[in-house]
C-alpha cells in the first residue's frame, strides 16, 4: 500500500516554504524551529511578522510558550 500525500498539504507545505525563504529563513532554519518546538501557527507569525517589516513587537500570539525557540535555533 502506497502512501499518499493530500495535493493540497503539499501546496500548502510549499507555500510556506516560499514564504520562508522570502523573509530569509533556510528551509533547513525552519525545520529547526519546527523540530525545536515551534510551532506552525507561531513560524506563520514569526514570516508575517517579518514581512511586515515590524521593528517592535512579538511576532508570536502565546509568546512564552514559543521565547526562547528562535534563539536556540540561532535566528532571534
């Protein structure tokens, strides 16, 4: 039996991915960050937030659950 992969989780995968490296990270840093404890929803902030361009502020909603994640992985 052959596993299979939804179209749409792997649009959705690149999608990410592009908008990753738009704002600088390495598809290697954002792996980094996942396999550190981020998560998903907090490394979509994290791109908006730098899209955005925004000087102040935290890119995370929750952001003592994910403080020190960029950090360790050599990012902040």
């Amino acid at each position: 039996m052959a596993n299979t992969v939804s179209p749409s989780l792997v649009a959705a995968i690149e999608k990410l991915a592009l908008a990753g490296e738009q704002v600088g990270f390495t598809i290697e840093q954002m792996i980094d960050l996942l396999d550190a404890g981020l998560t998903v929803e907090a490394l979509l902030d994290l791109i908006a937030w730098r899209l955005e361009g925004s000087p102040s502020g935290s890119p995370f909603i929750n952001p003592d659950a994910n403080r020190s994640v960029p950090r360790r992985c050599g990012i902040a």
